[in-house]
C-alpha cells in the first residue's frame, strides 16, 4: 500500500477527514523517528560500565567522529541545500541567463544566513555564559574569589576598581596557580594573614596600607582552594554543555517543515523527494546526532531516564514544525530566498557547534600518538559517512 492510498484509506474512516489523516500519518513518521533514541537508550548505558579510562577514551572518538559529522553536515548538506535552493529559485525567478543576478543573490542569500547562523550561536553561548556567572556572583562561598574593590571598600581618594583574583602559590614547583585560571597576577606586596576567624588580606602601596577581611572558609589551606576550584568547575561546566544541544535543537525547525511538507505532498500523489531513501538516510543521520545528545546530557549530570526523556523531548520538537510543513509548507515553499538563509544559518549553526562546541572536548587533552591517531582517524570517518547518508537526496 502506497502511502498516497494509506491517506485515502484513513481520510474516508467514518468520522475522520483529510487533515485529521495528514495529522495520523505525521503522528506515524514521528514515531519511527522516536525509535531512534529509543533503541540508543538501550546501547548507549552499556559504554558507561567501561573503565573510567577506556570511557574517557571513547567519549574523544564520539566527539571526533561528531566533529566530521557535523562538519560534513553543515558544508555538503546544509549550504549544499542553500545554494541549491537560491540558485534554482533566482533562475526560475529572474531567468536562467542572468548570471550575475544569480551570483550575487547566491553571495547575500547563503553568506548572509552563514553570518547570522555564527552570530546567534555566539550570542546564545554569552547569554548563557553571562547567567552563569551571575548565578555565581549570588553564590556566598564562590562570590569572593573575584570582585571589585570599590569606594565602600576605601576611604582613600585614589580608585581601585581593578578586578583581584585571589591566589596561591604551589610549593612544589613555587608557581602562582590562579583560581578561575585568570592570568592576573596579585602584587607581591599583597598579604594574606590569619587574624582569629578571619583571613585579613592586605595591600601595601606607596604611601598607605589597607585591608578586609575574609571568613575562614575562603583561604589558608590548599584543600579548601582545590576545593572551591572544583566547586567552580562543577558549577559552570555541566551548564555549558547545555549549549551545544540547544543549538544542535535549531535545526529541527527546516527538517521538520520539509518533512511535513514533502509527507503532504505524498500523500496527495504530487511529485515529491520522500523516498525511501531519504527517510532511511534522515534516521541514520539522527544515530549520531542522538548519540552526542544523550551522552552530553549524561556529562551535564542528567540520569540515565532524565537524559532518555530529554532526548525525546528533543525530537519531539519535529512535531510542531512537521504540522507546520503539513499546512503551510505550500506557501513557505514559494520563498526561496527564506529557505536558502535559512540552511545556511543552520550550517553556521553546526559549524560553530563542531569547532566551538567539540574540538575542545578531545583537543585540548594529553593523549599518546596512537590515540591521537584515533582520534584522526574517527574525524575522518565522521566526514566520510555524513557525506555518504547526504548522497541519499535528490531535487
């Protein structure tokens, strides 16, 4: 049974009708696509029984492997689709010998939305910076470490408004190890000293000495700055690798619409690009995608069944935007132009997600030649199988 006659069949039911069994049918590919995290749910927690080490290793490769998947999807796949989508719509709009017009709408249409696409992420990711560090501000214990000294710190007549980063020396190599990993340094006239129940820290300048006080939680021993630093670390970490999943969500909003559009499409008879292979390929694409999800949701300090439920919710998103293709995606079909900023904002999306987001995750860290060579070596097969699910599209 075709999926146009599946449509009739549920549109002539007793009581039903034709949008009710569009709305059927969008419920039933949202389902399959439901099956994805589903299955993964089941794989993915039995990584987490690995060893610590081999764990760690494993999660280097998945973000290796994402990096070129990400990459591959944003150059082959979503700006291949924007200049597509602004070429043949200025041809059919202004004429297939117009050259030049095609040329420089394809420039103000793809690089516009590549911009704005890069713009969003980075505004997104400073938003949520700057929350971050507001909420730590309000925090008792972790406000201390960096503050302002201000005029109701002095009475003095000369400004202090320099930002102090407290810190401490390592007595095993005599280094000044800086709490927040600032690259401020403290004056060596500067003075920490125990009085009673406080540490009193005092600067010393040309003319004059002043201090305040701290409570006794803050300095004096080097488990209680260890212990702050992780404090700090564990606070701010889990919440930026919120980022790049709610940027990953953004490109649930062009796939759903042609989803949905292209599903209507069938299930009238029309000519359409929902072929097997396209869903097939649309599925596969989202292993990956899931996967980098669930796992960056667990090192966020989701639970397993909190981590499960988000991924759903994630997909779930598809829903919205695939009624959205259903009823409207006719008219959205006609502005070319917003489709083609559209896919290009969404590679500038997952550009910055893949070098933003991910090459820290397994870059930064010390490994030997053969697990670097790994580490290659899944970036490569990353690339290599985005561009292999991607060839399963046609115009």
């Amino acid at each position: 049974m075709s999926l146009n006659n599946f449509y009739e069949y549920l549109a002539n039911l007793p009581g039903s009708s034709a949008s009710l069994a569009t709305f059927i049918i969008i419920l039933i590919a949202l389902l399959c696509l439901l099956a994805v995290p589903t299955l993964l749910s089941l794989i993915l927690p039995l990584f987490h029984r690995l060893k610590d080490k081999r764990f760690k290793n494993f999660t280097f490769y998945l973000y290796a492997f994402s990096t070129g998947f990400f990459i591959a999807l944003a150059m082959f796949g979503f700006l291949r689709e924007s200049i597509e989508q602004s070429s043949h719509g200025a041809a059919a709009h202004f004429g297939d010998r117009n050259k030049s017009i095609i040329y420089g709408i394809n420039i103000g249409t793809v690089v516009s939305g590549l911009i704005f696409g890069l713009l969003f992420s980075f505004a997104l990711k400073f938003v949520i910076t700057y929350r971050i560090n507001k909420v730590l501000k309000k925090d008792r214990k972790l406000s201390v470490f960096v503050h302002d000294h201000g005029v109701e710190h002095h009475s003095h007549d000369h400004d202090h408004s320099s930002l102090v980063v407290y810190s401490h020396t390592n007595k095993k190599n005599d280094n000044t190890d800086s709490l927040l990993n600032a690259e401020q340094k403290i004056s060596s006239s500067d003075v920490v000293i125990y009085s009673g129940d406080k540490y009193i820290h005092q600067h010393k300048h040309l003319n004059h000495t002043h201090s305040h006080a701290h409570p006794d939680y803050i300095f004096g021993q080097e488990e209680n700055l260890a212990q702050a630093e992780e404090t700090i670390i564990n606070k701010t970490s889990p919440k930026m690798k919120v980022i790049a999943l709610l940027l990953l969500l953004t490109h649930r909003i062009p796939e759903g619409i042609l989803l949905g559009y292209n599903l209507t499409l069938a299930t009238e008879g029309q000519t359409n690009n929902l072929t097997i292979a396209y869903f097939v390929s649309l599925i596969l694409h989202l292993i990956p995608e899931e996967s980098i999800f669930y796992f960056r949701l667990r090192e966020a300090g989701f639970g397993r069944i909190n981590s499960l439920l988000l991924s759903f919710l994630g997909l779930s998103l598809f829903l919205p935007f695939m009624l959205i293709g259903a009823y409207a995606g006719q008219y959205i079909n006609e502005l070319w132009w917003l489709k083609a900023i559209m896919f290009s904002a969404i590679a500038g999306i997952f550009l910055f997600i893949a070098i933003v987001e991910f090459i820290p995750e397994f870059y930064h860290n010390h490994m030997s030649k053969k697990q670097w060579f790994t580490v290659l070596v899944s970036l490569f097969i990353g690339i290599i199988i985005g561009v292999l699910i991607l060839s399963f599209h046609s115009h």
